[in-house]
C-alpha cells in the first residue's frame, strides 16, 4: 500500500526539496501533505492518514520537539512514525529527540537514498530495524 | 574545536552550497561589488558562546539555489519567489553545521529562525571572520561570523 506522508518545515523550499526527495527515493508514496509548523501539522493528522511524518525542529509557533512530544502523548499519534530532518545537532539533543518519541533523526542535507533506507527500516524492511 | 576562522567559513559554505544546492563555488579575495539588490539574511546562535551568522547572496545566487532546491530552472517564477526562502534555509544548514563544527557536538547549541531579505545594500556589523565565495557564473556569496565575546 502507497505510504501517505506528511512533511513539516516553516521554509516552502525545503518542503518542496523533501518531496522531491520522496519522489526520488523509490518507495511507493500516495499523498504528501505539507504542514509549515508543528500546530499546523497537528491540524493536518486530524484531517488525513498519515503513514509517517518528517518534522524540522526549527520552526515557529510549534517546533518540532513539541509535535513529538504531543504526538507521543496521543493514543493514536504515537504510532505514527516521525523522522526529524533537521540541521546538524548536539548529540543530547538527538538522544532528547529520540526519548521523547522521534523514531529516527537525518541530518539535512541528504541524500533520496539515506531517506529511503531509513523508511525501510523503520518499516521493518530494511536490513537493520529501528 | 576549529577555529573561528575564513578557512572554517569557507569550508562550511561550500560543502554547504554544494551539498544541498548543488551549487559549486571557489573561495576569492576580491572586493566584492554588490548588484542593485542582494539577498540578505541573518541567524543568531546560542552555545558555549552566542553569536551571529550573515549571509549575503547576489541576486542570481539567490535564485540558482532556489532552482537547484526546486528542480526548475532559473527563469522558472518558482524559482524567482522562492530565491530568499533559499537563502534562508541554506544559512539555516550553514547555522547548523558552524555550531557542530566549531562547539562540537557534545555541548547544546541552539539556532534561531533565518530572517532573510531582498535588499538594496548588505547587512553589516561586527565581524569576527568572514568568507567570500563566488559561483561558476562569478556571482559573490559573502558568510559572516560576529562571535560574543
């Protein structure tokens, strides 16, 4: 089945750059759905299935530990996968990330490929699961 | 830790410029001559030291990493309305990868939001070093580094 995908990032550019991305990376995809923080995300899961979320950290009104953290604490929310892209991190942030709920953390820029092994694996696909 | 340095800037600019746009640049120590417009953006940081990050782009800079972002080409509108968002994330990357680089990786860092915009003169200030590149098509990129005492 098409993975349905939801990609939040305050710059337009970069939104666009990750579906790209997706488009590129070989994976069925379905819809992509575009979110510029993480309020506005919040919105967008409440609107549509979403298979998986790729979240920047950096952005207004809602950054994107908060999106994690209330993602994580929904029943349902929490079982949608997040990938942070984001700009390089101290490695505490990374481990804060990764314990609040965040599945998988890519350091931006990147490459179709890495964005694709790690779909896969946390889709239990690839050659290491998450 | 590196030093705060032209040659720590010029490195990060073009790994940047190159890895997420693209886009390939030589470093220059020419005096640069600035268009009618440039893009201008700033960034501050929080670490072990605070600071600021200014980037300036010539206007076609700005528009070329917009295609390159996008896919289009440089005379697609997208690409023209989408130039200082651009360069708004490519100083986000730059923030980024400067704060790693030079505070490592094992102490918090902080970045603030990109402000980046089309203006008739560079933004300027105090500087503790700076670098200047320029595009295959000869266009200026200048990175600014004002680091707090």
């Amino acid at each position: 089945m098409a993975l349905e995908m939801l990609v939040v990032d305050d710059s337009p550019v970069t939104r666009k750059m990750v579906r790209r991305a997706i488009g590129l990376c070989g994976l069925e995809i379905g819809q992509v759905h575009e979110a510029g923080d993480g309020a506005e995300a919040l919105s967008r899961l409440a609107e549509h299935r979403v298979d998986m979320v790729l979240a920047d950290i950096n952005m207004p009104v809602m950054n994107g530990m908060e999106l994690v953290e209330r993602m994580s604490a929904d029943a349902e929310l929490s079982k949608i996968p997040v990938i942070i892209v984001a700009t390089p991190m101290s490695e505490q942030r990374i481990e804060r990330l990764l314990d609040i709920g965040a599945r998988a953390y890519l350091a931006k820029p990147f490459r179709p490929e890495a964005l694709k092994d790690l779909v896969l694996e946390i889709l239990g696909k690839g050659e290491g699961h998450v | 830790m590196s030093e705060a340095n032209a040659e720590l800037l010029t490195d990060i600019l073009g790994t940047v410029l190159q890895e997420s746009a693209f886009m390939f640049v030589e470093p220059d120590q020419e005096p640069i001559e600035w268009g009618p417009q440039v893009f201008a953006a700033t960034l501050a940081f929080e670490s072990v030291r605070g600071g600021l990050l200014r980037l300036t782009a010539a206007l076609p800079v700005g528009v070329e990493l917009a295609a390159n972002m996008l896919g289009t080409d440089a005379d697609d509108p997208e690409a023209v309305e989408n130039g200082r968002a651009a360069i708004s994330e490519i100083l986000n990357v730059i923030g980024g990868a400067f704060v790693t680089r030079y505070f490592g990786t094992k102490v918090p860092s902080q970045l603030g939001l990109p402000q980046a915009l089309l203006s008739s003169h560079p933004a300027t200030g105090r500087r503790t070093a700076a670098a200047v590149v320029r595009s295959e098509t000869g266009e200026p990129v200048l990175l600014e580094l004002d680091l707090e005492a």
